[in-house]
C-alpha cells in the first residue's frame, strides 16, 4: 500500500456513488423529457428513478457506514452551531455528510419522493395509466389537478434546491481543501483532512 493509498479512508461505497449519479442524470433526462413532451420517456424515466429512491431507502439501513441515515441524523443544535462556524470560516470536517449536507439530502429525497408520488398519482388520474389507476375514479377533477400541478412545482422547488446542493458541495470543498466531486466518483476522502 502506498503513502497516498494509507491517507486516503473509503467513505462512498459503489451503490451510493451510483445512485448519486444514476439519480442526477435520470433526474435530467425527466426534466428534459417533460420539457419536450416525451411522457412516454418521461414515465419510464420516473419508473427508473422510482426504483432508485427505493434502493437508496434500503441502502440507508443497509450500506456500509457513511451510507446509512443513522450517521448523518444530527440534532438541531448540532446543525445551528455548524451552520454558525461555516460562517466563521472553521467548520467541523466530517467524513460522510455534514449537518447542513444531511439536511440537503433528506430535503431531496423527501421532495422526490413526493414528487414521484404526485407524478404516479397524476398518471392515474388524468392519463387512466400506471400502478395507482385504482385511484381514477376515486377523485375529483379539482383533485386530480391539483396532483398534476403539485408535480411541477415540486419539480421547481428541486430545480431550486439543485444548487444550494452545487454551492454547499463548492463550500465545503473550499473550505476542506478538498475535492467533493472527486470523492463521489472515486469514493475516497483525504484523512489529513479530518480535524
């Protein structure tokens, strides 16, 4: 093992590392399917990344270490102060998610989970199509737009929360000296970073 090899410490595994990434370009291809009206692509897409919100919930419980929600559950009074001493240029370095990125991460999967939620309920009750379309007759018309509407402005306000995402990442690889897109694809942080 080299130098370098034993100053580097393993915190994104495979499986996360390719639902991050599996995740940003489905999330792109269904955005830009929508936009062009290819709702055939579109819902296909949305199945797929269905899917992989599912995997990832199980790989929260599952994974190794850093994957899991349990080591990235903090407490308001943890992210306060951490949110604070960013701000006064010394922030706490943590391997696996900060308080602020755990924050951005569980605002993500919320938000896709409802947005696929509202995108399954609107197929069924306005297309008459996909697993819910026992819901079809079981709503009004008020109803059913409303779901089709709550779809786009969830899709909104992730195309909002997408780069508060970017500049956090920026932020702490500033901040950290260190590169945090480069550890999502190679999974690997420096441990001369850790403070």
């Amino acid at each position: 093992m080299s130098d370098k090899d034993a100053a580097q410490v393993k915190v994104w595994d495979m499986p996360v590392r390719l639902f991050h990434w599996a995740l940003v370009a489905g999330f792109a291809t269904a955005y830009l399917s929508a936009e062009l009206h290819k709702m055939t692509v579109h819902v296909w897409i949305g199945y797929a990344l269905i899917a992989l919100l599912l995997f990832r919930l199980v790989w929260g419980f599952a994974g190794n270490q850093y994957a899991r929600f349990k080591s990235f559950i903090f407490t308001p009074q943890e992210t306060l102060a951490y949110v604070r001493s960013i701000r006064g240029g010394h922030a706490k370095h943590y391997y696996g998610h900060n308080p602020a990125g755990a924050l951005m991460v569980f605002a993500l999967l919320g938000l896709l989970l409802a947005i696929f939620v509202s995108g399954l309920v609107t197929l069924a009750v306005i297309d008459f199509e996909g697993p819910l379309l026992f819901l079809a007759n079981s709503v009004s018309d008020e109803t059913a737009y409303f779901f089709r509407h709550a779809h786009d402005w969830m899709v909104n306000a992730a195309l909002l929360l997408i780069p508060l995402h970017l500049l956090g990442v920026v932020s702490g690889s500033l901040q950290h000296k260190e590169n945090l897109v480069r550890s999502m694809v190679t999974g690997m942080k420096s441990k001369a970073t850790e403070v």
